[in-house]
C-alpha cells in the first residue's frame, strides 16, 4: 500500500507535465491520421520506411514468440524511455520529438485502416486494434510517462516560478525521475511479453 501512495503522489505532483503530453499525442496522432487520408499515395512509401526503421531497431531479431523477440523489443522501447529522461535535460527537445514521431507514426498507420481503404491496405481496424492495444496499454503509458518526466527535467527549473529556487527545483525533477524509473520499468516489461508472445499470436 506504501507504493500505491507514494505514486499517487508522484503522478499528482506531476498531472500537468503528464497532461500536456498526453494532449501533445493527441494532437499529433489527429495530425497523421488526417496526413494519412489527405495524401494516400504516399502511404505505402511510409509503411516501408517503418518497417525498415523497426526492423533496424529491434536488430535483425526476427518477429516470434521467443524471449530473444521480447528482449529485443524491452530494448528498443527501454533505450527510447530512457533517451527521453537522460535527455530531456537540454530543453525537452528529445522528449517532444519522441512524442512528435511515435504518435504521427501511430495516427498515420491508423488512418487507411479505419478511413477503410482497401487501396492501400487490407488490415480491419478489428486486426489493427488487436496489433496494438494488448502491449500498447501499457507501452504507451510509459512511453508518455518517459517524455512527461524527461520534458519536466528540461523546463520545470526555468520557468518564473521556480525562480530563487532553480536548482532545488531541478533536484526535485531528478528525484521523481529515480522515483518513477521502476513504474516505467515494469510498464516496458509487460508490453514486451504481451507484444512477443500475446500479440504477435494475434495477428498471425
């Protein structure tokens, strides 16, 4: 129970942080579906690159039900995660643009699929749900979580209302960052055994 309230806490101290980018994925998921739909010619081209992209990513480790598949997705989205805290110092620049990517990407994907174009796919939006939502309930959160706290770091300590106080504040982002490392953590492992051995049995 100690736990419980000790990250009721964290994500309160935090709401604003995790709202803001929670609203920035969602503008940006809007902005690649309507991408998506007002220019389906270049579609194709797209899901090639990111296919290439994540099979660059995930290191040639191929698409199964095995603990190499899982250990390779943990890494891939624990070094993405970890960028976003490491380095949402400098201005939340790399937080912003992990948001910005991952999220066009996701409504850019989704777009053929639920405007129902059988010219440029043939994925049901049932199948394309079932691709994402297992792992990406808990993907995603982190994922968010990574970039609110990372954008946080780069910020919070330059705002006026942390004036007189700017170093403290910045203590206080690292502090929460350690705080929420293990939540994040334990988000990434889930999604990666649910996407390896629930998710790929889904959709093949």
């Amino acid at each position: 129970m100690k736990i419980f309230f000790i990250y009721k806490e964290l994500f309160k101290r935090n709401r604003w942080w995790i709202f803001f980018i929670v609203g920035l994925a969602a503008i940006w998921v809007a902005a690649g579906y309507f991408t998506a739909i007002t220019f389906p010619d270049s579609v194709p081209a797209f899901v090639e690159f990111f296919g290439q992209t994540l099979d660059e990513a995930l290191g040639g480790v191929e698409p199964a039900p095995t603990w190499e598949f899982a250990l390779a997705l943990l890494l891939q989205n624990g070094t993405a995660a970890g960028l976003d805290l490491l380095l949402g110092i400098v201005f939340g620049i790399v937080p912003l643009l992990s948001v910005v990517i991952n999220f066009f990407a996701l409504g850019f994907l989704a777009g053929p699929v639920f405007n129902a174009n059988p010219d440029i796919t043939t994925i049901s939006p049932g199948l394309f749900i079932a691709a994402i939502a297992p792992h990406g309930i808990f993907e995603l959160p982190a994922l968010l979580f990574a970039a609110a706290f990372g954008f946080r770091i780069g910020w919070d300590w330059l705002l006026p209302a942390s004036s007189g106080r700017r170093k403290q504040t910045l203590k206080e982002s690292f502090r929460d960052v350690l705080i929420a490392l293990p939540f994040i953590a334990v988000l990434l492992v889930i999604a990666a055994l649910i996407e390896a051995f629930v998710t790929f049995n889904l959709v093949n």
